[in-house]
C-alpha cells in the first residue's frame, strides 16, 4: 500500500502521541521504517541504526 507523505506524517504523529517514535529510512523512494516503544538505549540504536542504512534492507 502506497501512503502519501501527508498520511506518513499523520500516521506518525499520532503513533507520537501514542509514545511511539518512528524512523524512516532516508532513501528516496524507500517505504522502510521502524516504529518502537519503550525500547532500552543500546536497543533504540541499533533499530535507528537498521532503518536509516539503505543497504541493510
């Protein structure tokens, strides 16, 4: 399913307001992201770090 942008940005404001924090990978035209929650530092990294590397998906 392709989202618009604006759905994007709705869609993550309110997982935002949920306590969700969403990461997109920064590849244009790439749909990857990674949405989590009360998640440990080290673990926080590593999905930030899994979403925004192009190459790793």
């Amino acid at each position: 399913m392709d989202q618009s942008p604006l759905r994007e940005r709705v869609s993550d404001a309110v997982a935002l307001l949920a306590g969700k924090r969403t990461i997109r990978c920064p590849d244009p035209g790439c749909r990857v992201s990674v949405r989590y929650r009360h998640v440990a530092p080290d673990e926080a990294k590593r999905l930030t770090d899994l979403a925004t590397d192009h190459t790793r998906h």
